[in-house]
C-alpha cells in the first residue's frame, strides 16, 4: 500500500501512531500511519460493497527510485497504474505516485496523471495517525471561526476555539491548508499542512472502537488522533486526459 508507518526525530516519542492490534497483511487495512486513500475517500459512493477509502492502499505497489537528496534528506518513490488493479475496481488509465521525502519534516505527496483518453474524476486523502499523550489532554490550533461539517451531528458549523475532544470526533474543516496539535502530556506540537487542497479531515474514534473497526485494540482512542491531508466527496479532483493532481501532506514536531 506504500504505506509509512513511522517517522521518528532522534532521541523522541514516534510522530505516527499505530495499533498495537495492527495486521501488517497483504490486502488488510493497517489501523496507523499514512494509508493512502484514492479513489474514494470515505464509502465508496454507489458500492457499500467497496473497501474503505479506496483500493490502493491495499494493493501492492513499485519502487520507482530512492534517493539520497543531501545528508539529511531522503526519498522514495513508488508507483501503481491500472494494470496492477482489478478491472472491477477501475476501467479507467491512471499513474499514480507516492513521494515521501524524509528530513526534519516528512512530506507525503500523492500524485495522480491521467493517462486515459476520457476525464478522471476521485476524491483521496493522506489518513494520518498521530501519536499523542492522551486524546483528553490534547487540542488542535488553527480551526477557530472556521466553517466545517460535523459528521457526528451531519451539520455545518462554524468553530469557535481551538478543537478540544470528548468522545467520538469527526469533522471535515474548509478553507484550511495548516493545524497544529498541541500535545502539553508529550511536550510537543505536531503541525500538519497541506497541498492541493484546502480541507483538513480531524478524527478520533471515541471509546470501543475495538468494537468498531477491526485492527484496532482497546484503548486505542486515547493516545492517536488523525489529521488528514483531504479531498472529500463534493470536493472531487476532475483531471482532463494528460492532466495530473498532487495532495501532499506536511508534517513538523517541534
């Protein structure tokens, strides 16, 4: 799924989180990291029967390359097109690379070309886990007055303050390229900014969601919140054939 599953400074607590219940199985969603999610964001939009956000993060990816850029930065690319998935999941021509670039920052960018004769129309998402103190202690900077649909009521509200969380939390925030976790237990903020898009998806699932979700261990919630790099449904990236898209996510702890 040319998933990341780490990224750690020397000498701290890791940057991502990821399940001590997670299966690393080909063809099993892993419940960490930076899934990659592509076509679909979220449920499929007509077919219930569909994986979760997407196929390709359940499919198996190429190197393209590795490189050394300097001492401090390095990075891979890997690569997947139509021909490596199932027909029933897609019929349409496509290349798509993950660029990750790793230095006092980690960058993950998904790029997608349209290598088709007819339009190319997706959502997608870069599903970030974080690793946090504890999910009561926690807040998000840089979503206070801003419009953003709450997917736990299904309304559209305005944010006042910083995003503070009890129990279940999921909300699709617009108009917003950069927020910060504010993680006072882990004496440290993570900043997550994004490109090629302006919506930013902050979920925590709440309590059993063991329960829920397979792959996750009971507890989980506490010490993982997602902030995620987002295209969502009504938001869908239209590529003309030849045009190609890039989402990247951005992420600094200090």
């Amino acid at each position: 799924g040319a998933h990341v599953l780490s990224y750690n400074l020397h000498g701290q607590k890791p940057v991502l989180w990821i399940s001590k219940a997670a299966k690393i199985e080909r063809g099993k969603s892993i419940r960490g990291g930076i899934p990659v999610c592509w076509p679909w964001f979220g449920a499929h939009p007509q077919n219930s029967q569909m994986p979760l956000h997407g196929f390709v993060r359940l499919e198996d990816w190429k190197l393209e390359c590795a490189a050394e850029i300097d001492r401090n930065t390095t990075s891979l690319i890997f690569y997947l097109t139509e021909s490596d998935i199932a027909p029933h999941f897609i019929h349409q021509q496509f290349n798509a690379r993950l660029i990750v670039t790793v230095s006092k920052s980690l960058k993950v960018s998904l790029e997608i070309l349209n290598t088709g004769n007819e339009s190319l129309t997706y959502t997608a998402g870069l599903h970030s886990y974080f690793n946090i103190g504890d999910i009561s202690s926690v807040s998000v900077k840089g979503v206070d007055g801003l419009h953003y649909l709450n997917k736990v009521s299904g309304a559209e509200e305005i944010r006042k303050g910083d995003l503070i969380f009890n129990g279940l939390t999921s909300g699709i925030f617009h108009n917003i390229t950069e927020a910060t976790i504010c993680d006072p237990l882990m004496h440290r903020q993570i900043t997550v900014g994004v490109t090629g898009s302006r919506t930013i998806v902050i979920w925590n699932p709440g309590p059993g969601v063991e329960n829920q979700f397979p792959g996750f261990a009971c507890g989980d919630e506490r010490t993982m919140l997602c902030v995620e790099a987002a295209v969502p449904a009504g938001e869908d990236i239209v590529l003309l054939p030849g045009e190609k898209h890039e989402l990247s996510t951005i992420i600094r702890a200090s």
